[in-house]
C-alpha cells in the first residue's frame, strides 16, 4: 500500500498523458517559425551585402565589420532556425513513438485476454 501523500495509481499514470492535438499544433506554429527565421537570415546576409556595397572599398575597415556582422548574423539567425527545425522533427517523432506505445500495449492486451479467453473456453468446454 502507498503512502497518504501518493496519489493512486490511477491519476498517478494519467498524469503522464500526451496530448497529440496541442503538440501536433505546436510543432505546426513551430515549422511555420523555422521558416520565418530562414527568411529573416536571409533578409540580414542580403541587406549586409547592399550595405558593404555601398561602403565600396574607400572604408576597408567598415567593410569587413560589415562583412563580419553579416556572417555572424546570418548564421547566427540560420542555427536558431536548425534548432527549430530539429525541434519539431523531435515533437513529430515524440507524438508518433507515444502512439505507438499506445498500440503495442492495446495489442498485447488483447492478446493476452484472446489467449485467456481461450484457456477459460478450453476449461469450461473440455
């Protein structure tokens, strides 16, 4: 028997319930995410090379500066979006592994009451 403060194993294990609908949404907003970020990256590595174009090469210093912060921007912006991705990729394999747990149980369950079911007919029905 459990202690006072533990609650049954009923809501114990209900607690652990996935909820597909909000996570396929989720990874839905998600995706959609990813590639607003890949735009935004390369909205930045674009607007990097105008702005190093305009300098022209009377400002080396400035050009590279530019040319740095265009790497590191846009690659900075291009990971964030790698990361969404994998992200979501990890939401679709969590919901499609749950679900599949939730079909092996149901289908060892009934094979154990089919296997069950015939040994008590096999008994009652020599």
């Amino acid at each position: 028997m459990g202690r006072l403060d533990e609650p049954p194993y009923g809501l114990l294990m209900a607690r652990y319930e996935m909820d597909r609908e909000a996570v396929s949404k989720v990874g839905g907003a998600i995706s959609r995410d990813a590639a607003t970020l890949r735009a935004v990256a390369d909205a930045v590595a674009a607007a990097s090379a105008a702005a190093g174009s305009a300098v022209g090469t009377g400002q080396p210093g400035l050009t590279a500066e530019i040319d740095r912060f265009r790497l590191v921007h846009a690659r900075l912006v291009d990971a964030m979006a790698d990361a969404v991705t994998a992200l979501g990729g990890d939401l679709g394999l969590a919901v499609r592994r749950e679900r599949d747990t939730e079909l092996a149980a149901a289908s060892a369950l009934g094979s154990v009451t089919s296997t069950l079911g015939s040994r008590l007919d096999a008994r009652m029905h020599p």
